[in-house]
C-alpha cells in the first residue's frame, strides 16, 4: 500500500513542482483513500485520484491598479476551478501576500471533498491575489476589486461558478466585485455570497463557519459522553472565523482565554466575555487594528509573535491560517490535557501535527468537515437567490446545524475503526465517493 501511495505522490509532485501545499492537501487525501479505493477497483480503472487532482481549468491574470498616489500596482490574480461534477464550481476568495498556485490549488482541491461533504450540489473551485488589503485605504481596496472583477467577471456566473469570502476578503469586498459584475454583465444575480443583506445575502452566512465548527465539535464531544459547556477553549485568529467561533463557544458555555492574529495573541485567562468580544469584532471588522490594541482596555496578556498552542485547555479551534499547528504544538497539547481539536481554518494543522493527534486518540475534526459550514450556507444563499426569497435566521440556522451533524454521521460511517473514529478518512471517503460516482456516470469530460 505504502509504495502505491508513493507512486501516486511521485507523479503528483513531478506534474506540479513547487507546490508543497497542494503536495501535502493531496497526499493526505490519497493517505486515507488508497485502501478504500483497492477495495473499489472501479474508481482505479476511471482513474479518479489522477483525474481529480487535475483542475478543470485553472486562470492567471494581471491586476493593474492606481493606488491614492495615483501610481500605477499590479498584483496577480487567479481562479482554479477544480471540480464541477456534483455542481457548479464554488470556493472562496483569498485576498493575501501569501497567495500563489500552490495555495489555491491545495485549497481547491479541499473545496471538492468539502462541497461534496455538506449535502449539496456544489463543485469546488478556489481563487484569490497576493494583494495585500492591510493599510490600504477603502478607495484603494475598492480600486483593486474593481481591477480583478474586470477580469474574474469572464469566468464565472450564478450557474457557472459562484465565489466567496476567505482570508482578506469580508463583506466589504465582496460588495466592491459584485458592484463590478453587475456592471459589467448588466445582471443583478447571486453570482457571490457572503453578500450584504439588503442585497441578496442570508442571515447566518457571515455565522456560518464558526457556529459550524462549533456544532461539529459539539457533536464529537457527544459520542464520548461529554459536551462543550465549560470546557477551556484556545481559539487563533481573529477574523471572520474566529470571531463567531467564539460566539458560540460562549453560547455553550464554555471558556474561551485565547485568539490571535498574524503578529500575536491575547490569553485572557478569566475567559474572554461577550463585551471583549464585541470590542475584536469592533476592532477587526471597522478599526482594522492589531490584536494587541485589546490589552489597553481588557485585563488579558499579550504574546508577541506566538500562537497560543501552548496555554492549557481542553479544546482548540485553529481559525487563521494553514500549517498552523506544528507537530510540537499538538504534542504540547495533547501533554496539557487537550480532547478536541475543530478546524476553522483549511489545513491549518502539518501532517506531523495530525499524527500526534491521532496516535493519542483524541477527537480530530479536519477542516473539509469541521469549516464545511461556511460553504454550506453560501449553497443556502445561493438557492435564496434563485427562489428570489429569505428565509429567516432560525431557518438558515437550523438548516446549518442539520448539515453539520449530517456531516458528522457521514463521518463516523465511513471512520468508525472499532471505538474510534478517523475523522479524516470518514471526511475524505464520504466527500469522495459522491464526486468520483458523479465523474464515473458523466464519462470522461
Ligand atoms: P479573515 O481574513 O477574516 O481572518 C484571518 C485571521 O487569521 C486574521 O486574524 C489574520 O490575522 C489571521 N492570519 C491570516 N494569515 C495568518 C498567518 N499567516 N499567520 C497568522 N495569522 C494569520 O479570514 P477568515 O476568518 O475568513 O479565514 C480564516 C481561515 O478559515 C482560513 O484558513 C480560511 O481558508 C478558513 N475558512 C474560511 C471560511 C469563511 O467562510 N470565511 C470558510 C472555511 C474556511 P491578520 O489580521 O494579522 O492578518
């Protein structure tokens, strides 16, 4: 098995050099679904892994812009539409100095597994710029929208492919490149989520992939008889994610002393409340400030440069950033007595890190299970749009909450080995019998 495995990742890595996030996405994919795939020759004979590792198509383009100077940027852009064999392509939008082939393709490549997971009929695609909107003004970040609309506009469509949020890209954004679609296509359709909601957004979108990562945890804690209501929980990131993390961890009862951004984070070791949570949404959504700037009105400590996987808890919440979690960090977790883990953020643990989780035997929840909630409800959204109507935030959040334990008991069914569950291979297996059966019925396009 290890050698077919190997075999499989040799070609990978010679077709795609250079990329080692999609390297590492594909072979933690290929890791768990190998033995399941021998046992399924069918998918072998179809070729399935090597066909799906290969985008569907895959756009790069220049951004040219004018900045407040009146001097001219450029930054590139792209668009990697993955899979579109259960649906439409749909993924997020990545706005960050980071931003290259290999993250948006290891990030599409997650989408299709994650699309297929939430029970709705969506493909996987993923795009995004090295643009960097940090300390630039609303007039340039609108500017910058425009400039990359002008050319996405081409590529996608309500039927077509349908983008979202992601890392640097909030309501704000997302406002500027509907504004330049519809300008330039002269429609007024749900061509994006995560809209606003006087135009066409849901109730609980902006909720979604915290709350459902909460959700999914919750329903984890529950096969072992226990519950999230007073755990200590350690949480990174301070951004969309992060901050409904946060909500509904509160909502349940639970402690929450840590979140963080790219420059350090805050530990308030009484449990941050309602009020300091107010003020991070405050912070980040309107002020655009630092994390730091919470230690001049809260009584918490500030660590800089560091992420908080050293603080005790029960339960951690990676919500900012891929390869977050080092394979030292889980091993200080697991140490200090930690039982949970919910992936807010997409990979946000290294394969080592997965490891120690798994060999301890605690409760690990993937991001393509654990953050599927998000794109759930932008699948919500998107049927909103088409029936022109909106279904109340008790409806949008019910419908959320069912998804995410459907999502659950997928993968129990397909990661049960005795008295544990391998949340990975459950969420692989489940996400990936839907699209390969969906490729194998419509032939090879
Ligand atoms: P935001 O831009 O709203 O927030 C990102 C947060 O993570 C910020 O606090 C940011 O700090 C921090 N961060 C970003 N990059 C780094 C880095 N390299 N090192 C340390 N901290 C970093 O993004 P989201 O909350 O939307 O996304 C967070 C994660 O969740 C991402 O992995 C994303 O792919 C994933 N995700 C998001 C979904 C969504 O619906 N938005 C859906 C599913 C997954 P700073 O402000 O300093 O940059």
């Amino acid at each position: 098995m290890k050698l077919k495995i190997q075999e499989t990742m040799d070609k990978v890595i010679r077709k795609n050099p250079g990329e080692p996030e999609f390297h590492q996405a594909v072979r933690e994919v290929v890791e768990s679904l190998t033995p399941f795939i021998e046992k399924n020759p069918k998918y072998k004979e179809a070729k399935i892994i090597e066909r799906m590792v290969e985008p569907e198509r895959a756009v790069i383009f220049r951004v040219p812009w004018l900045d407040d100077k009146g001097e001219i940027r450029i930054n590139r852009g792209y668009r990697i539409q993955m899979n579109s064999a259960i649906g439409p392509y749909k993924g997020g939008i990545r706005f960050h100095p980071s931003v290259n082939l290999s993250i948006l393709k290891f990030l599409a490549f997650e989408q299709v597994l994650k699309n297929s997971l939430t029970t709705l009929p969506m493909g996987g695609a993923k795009g995004g710029s090295d643009f960097d909107p940090k300390g630039k003004t609303d007039n340039e970040v609108m500017k910058f929208c425009q400039g990359f609309m002008s050319e996405l506009f081409r590529h996608i469509g309500p039927d077509t492919d349908v983008p979202a949020g992601d890392i640097g890209v909030g309501g704000r954004e997302i406002g500027y490149m509907f504004g330049q679609y519809k300008k330039l296509k002269n429609e007024f359709t749900g061509v994006l989520t995560g809209k606003g909601l006087e135009w066409g957004g849901s109730l609980i979108r902006p909720e979604a992939t915290g709350y459902g990562c909460v959700y999914f945890v919750e329903e984890m804690m529950k096969t072992r008889g226990d519950s999230l209501k007073g755990k200590v929980c350690a949480v990174s990131g301070s951004g969309n994610v992060a901050q409904y993390t946060v909500e509904k961890l509160l909502e349940l009862g639970a402690k929450v002393v840590t979140m963080s951004d790219s420059d350090g984070f805050i530990y308030d070791k009484g449990g941050i409340d309602h009020k300091e949570l107010k003020c991070v949404l405050d912070l980040k959504n309107n002020r655009r400030g630092r994390i730091k700037e919470l230690t001049r009105e809260f009584k918490c400590e500030y660590f800089e440069k560091k992420r908080p996987w050293q603080v005790k808890c029960d339960a951690v919440f990676p919500s900012a950033t891929q390869n977050e979690i080092s394979g030292e960090d889980a091993k200080a977790l697991v140490k200090s007595g930690c039982i949970a883990i919910g992936e807010g953020a997409n990979m946000p643990t290294t394969p080592e890190g997965i490891s120690v989780f798994q060999e301890a035997r605690i409760l690990y929840a993937p991001g393509k299970a654990a953050n599927a909630g998000g794109v759930a409800t932008s699948g919500l959204e998107m049927s909103q749009n088409s029936m022109r109507l909106s279904w109340t935030r008790e409806e949008v959040d019910n419908r959320l909450h069912n998804i995410m334990i459907a999502i659950h008991e997928n993968c129990v069914r397909y990661g049960k080995e005795g008295k544990y569950i391998d949340y990975v291979k459950g969420a692989n297996i489940a996400g990936f019998t839907k699209v390969a059966d969906a490729m194998i019925a419509q032939g090879l396009v």
